[in-house]
C-alpha cells in the first residue's frame, strides 16, 4: 500500500511543469524581435535620425556697408587715376595753337594783314579775328580730351570697383553668384559714373560759351593801342602832302603805304619775338585755364557720383532689411 502511494505521487509531480517557464518564452522572443527590427532600422537609413539641416545659400549677398565702402573708394581712385592726365592732353591739344604763332605772326607784319587787323578793330572783331587763327579746331579737340578722361575715369571706376568685389567675397562663397541685389548695386554704379556729370557734354557748353576767346582781349587792346600809334604817324605824314588836291592824294596815298611799310619792319625787326612771346603766354595762360576747368569738372563728377550711390545704397539697404525679416518670419 504505501509504494502505491509513492508511485502515484512522483507521476504526478512528473507531469505538471512549472508555469513560469511557458511564460518567460513569449516575452523573450518579443523582445528579441522589437530588438532585430530596430536594427534594421538604423541600417536602412544609414544611421542615427538626424534633425533637418537649413539649406544652404545658392547666391552671396555683399553687405551694404562693405558695398558702399567699396563705391566710395572706387569714385576716388577714378578721380585720381584721370587727373594727372589732363595735362599731356591739353598738350596735344594745344599743340595746333602754338605751331600756328608764327603763322599768324608772319601774316600780322604784312600790309594785308595790318589792313585787316584795322578793319576788324574797327568792327570790334579783332579778338575773333585772333581766335578763328589760333584756335582753329580747339573746341573739338578739347571735346576729345572730354571723351578721354571720361572714358579713363569709368574704365577705373570698374576695375577698381571689380577688384573689390573679388576681394570681398569669403573663399568659401567664391563659387557662389552674387545675389540680385548685389548685382543690381553694381550695374547702377557703373551705369551712374559714366553718365553723371560726363565730362564731354560740360566741356562743349563751356567750349560754346567762347572761354577760348576771354585771355585773348587784353592782346587785341594792345594791338589796337598800336594801330592808333600808327593812325597818328600816317596823319603826320599826310600832313606834309600841302599840294594841289590830285598831287595831295597821290602824295597822300603814299605817305600812308610808307608809312604803313616803315611801320612794318621796325615793328617785326623790334617787336616780333615779343609779340609771338605774346600769343604763346597767351595759350599758356587759357591752357592752365583748362587745367582747372577740367580738374574741377572731374571732382564735381566724384562728388555726385557719391551722393547719387549714398541714395542706392538707402534703396539697397531697406531691401536688405526687408530680406532679413523675411527669412525670420
């Protein structure tokens, strides 16, 4: 009876397993699959999940300080690099006037030529008469120096302006286009110094006005001083003519030519070098006239050039700002 017993009870303890076993197995495997699949995960996307990057810039945008810097300084370096310039083109510009002197001179001390500087003093044309023959030509080749220094000063203006640019950009926006407002500062700067104030359109006003005949009236008082020195001699020859009328004439006549012709050689023997000296100091004097007409014409362009960009630069700026809250919005 009592192995009975035994028997019966080890059976029974033999076939109940302990439940915690079955379940521990499920969660395991659970585990184990949450675990592969998040592996996997990672795999495919080729790492750890990164928050997104802001895109980078497709264009570079120059600060409107640095740019209006750079306006500043190239208008000042155009100005610079055109005035030494204005003195060896007013040289050949001038040149004509001063191989016409002796030109002049040699027609001044002939008879025909007295007679017409008579005629013209005595129609106040005498200082016209001394410009068509000195200055013949010189309005437009002082509209030629006009072009060249405009041309000088915009060329300069671009180059010096270009190679601010480049050097403006960081090396890493070097691949990068400039931005739309930066172009459009750009071109309007170039654009303004070469159309504000060009120097052609102010040096053919001033060329209208007959500056070229102002320095020669203080000549032609001189020469007209002369020629009533001249008028007193021949009345004092006429004079000795106390003959009848058709000798009186005659006599008259030639005292006048004679004394016209006597005039003529002492004058030129005496007063030639003079008188040429004359007319070249007077070239000299209208040329450093130029000179300074021209100079100032090139700082007035500077200076208006500068103020025209400062208002750009307003426009450009509020655009700048306006871009900025843009992007912050």
């Amino acid at each position: 009876m009592t192995r009975t017993t035994l028997h019966s009870d080890a059976l029974e303890q033999n076939t109940d397993p302990p439940r915690s076993r079955h379940r521990a197995a499920p969660l395991f495997f659970r585990a184990t699959l949450l675990l592969l699949a998040g592996a996997a995960m990672v795999l495919a996307t080729g790492g750890p999940i990164r928050a997104p990057q802001p895109a980078a810039p497709t264009v570079y945008e120059i600060p409107a300080t640095a740019l209006e810097r750079m306006l500043g300084k190239a208008a000042s370096q155009a100005q610079a690099a055109a005035t030494p310039g204005i003195s060896s083109l007013l040289d050949t510009a001038y040149a004509p006037a001063y191989a016409a002197i002796p030109v002049y001179a040699d027609f001044h001390y002939t008879l025909r030529g007295q007679y017409s500087a008579l005629g013209a003093a005595v129609a106040g044309t005498l200082d016209d008469r001394l410009h068509n023959h000195l200055f013949d030509g010189l309005e437009q080749r002082l509209n030629g120096v006009a072009q060249l220094l405009d041309q000088r000063y915009t060329e300069t203006y671009r180059h010096v302006l270009q190679a601010e640019v480049d050097s403006a950009v960081p090396r890493h926006s070097m691949a990068l286009p400039l931005g739309e407002m930066t172009q459009a500062v750009l071109q309007d700067a170039q654009d303004r110094a070469k159309i504000t104030v060009p120097l052609a359109s102010v040096a053919a006003v001033a060329a209208g006005r007959g500056l070229p005949k102002a320095p020669a009236l203080a000549f032609t008082k001189r020469m007209a001083a002369k020629g009533t020195a001249k008028g007193a001699a021949r009345g004092a020859g006429v004079a000795t003519c106390a003959l009848s009328l058709p000798l009186a004439v005659a006599c008259g006549a030639a005292a006048w030519v004679a004394t016209d012709v006597a005039f003529l050689y002492i004058d030129e023997y005496f007063n030639r070098d003079e008188f040429e000296a004359d007319l070249r100091a007077l070239l000299d004097q209208d040329k450093a006239a130029k000179q300074r007409f021209f100079e100032q014409i090139l700082e007035d362009k500077t200076a208006a050039t500068k103020i025209a960009m400062q208002e750009v630069m307003k426009d450009f700026t509020l655009d700048e700002l306006s871009s900025v809250r843009s992007a912050l919005d």
